[in-house]
C-alpha cells in the first residue's frame, strides 16, 4: 500500500526522508542528482514543498521512501523542481498518484498553472506529463549538456488549471 502525504515536519523523521530522497536522485538522475544538502537548502524556503511516497511496511510507522515530487508555489504559479520515483516501483503509476495529489493541493491553493522541464529524449516522462494535460510551452535549445554526449534540448511543460 502506498501514502502520499507532505514532507514531515519532525527533524529526525524528516532528515531520513530527505536523506532518502537523495539517494533515489542518485538512482534516477545520475547525471545531475539534488544531494542531502541541496534539498535540505530548498526545502529551507517558504515556496518549497515536497509530497512523499512511503511504502507502508508495517503499522509501526517505518514506511520506506519510494518517490517523490518537490515543487515550488510562488502565487498562483507553481513549478515542479524534481519529481522522481525510485527504480524498483517504476511503471506502478505511483507518478500519477503523486499528480492527483499535487493536483489537488495546487487547485485548492488557487494556483493556475503549473511549470516543469523535461529533457526532450525522455520519452516515457513526457508521455506521462502529457496524460497529466501538460503541453509544451517552450524549447531550451542544447540545454543539457554531458561530457562527450550530443547536447539535448529542455522542454518546458504547462499544465493549465483554469
């Protein structure tokens, strides 16, 4: 069973989970992964929020960080910064749940719109990104870049509410 909920606001539970998020950026941004302390500088402002995929793996409350989506709210704008769910529960629609959470978050705030980038050879998150009504708004020429690898453009999504 999976729950989705805010990042926890008790210190000790609270490092383990970012420490764990941090270790599922390793796995699934290898290239450009958020570590400990840059999420911990994020989540450190006002606008920054993060829903929290746990796995329940028994009712003593030790439930397992299994994705994520930190975002930013600033008015009636908001972006997502990083959203990723860890390799082993990829392809469980986990992802889309954490949209209908997000959705309903952000509508309830009266936010309007809402923003992500997406490499444009990522087929599959753009794929799910447009399930979720987000359309491509604009096009970062060559924006990503790795060593010895063709460069690739940034597309940047929207996602409208009203």
């Amino acid at each position: 069973m999976f729950i989705i909920e805010k990042l926890a606001t008790n210190t000790a539970k609270r490092q383990q989970t970012i420490e764990a998020v941090a270790n599922i950026e390793l796995l699934v941004q290898p290239h450009d992964a958020w570590m400990y302390q840059t999420l911990v500088e994020m989540l450190a402002q006002d606008s920054m929020h993060m829903l929290m995929v746990y796995e329940q793996e028994d009712k003593a409350d030790n439930n397992k960080v299994i994705g994520y989506c930190l975002y930013q709210v600033i008015f009636e704008q908001a972006e997502i910064l990083r959203i990723g769910t860890h390799p082993d529960y990829q392809r469980q629609g986990i992802a889309s749940q954490i949209f209908a959470q997000l959705n309903k978050e952000l509508m309830s705030n009266q936010v309007e719109s809402l923003l992500l980038e997406v490499r444009a050879d990522n087929a599959p998150a753009i794929a799910l990104y447009e399930q979720q009504a987000f359309a491509v708004i604009h096009t970062r020429k060559d924006y990503y870049q790795v060593p010895h690898q063709p460069a690739v453009d940034a597309l940047i999504m929207q996602r409208v509410y009203v």
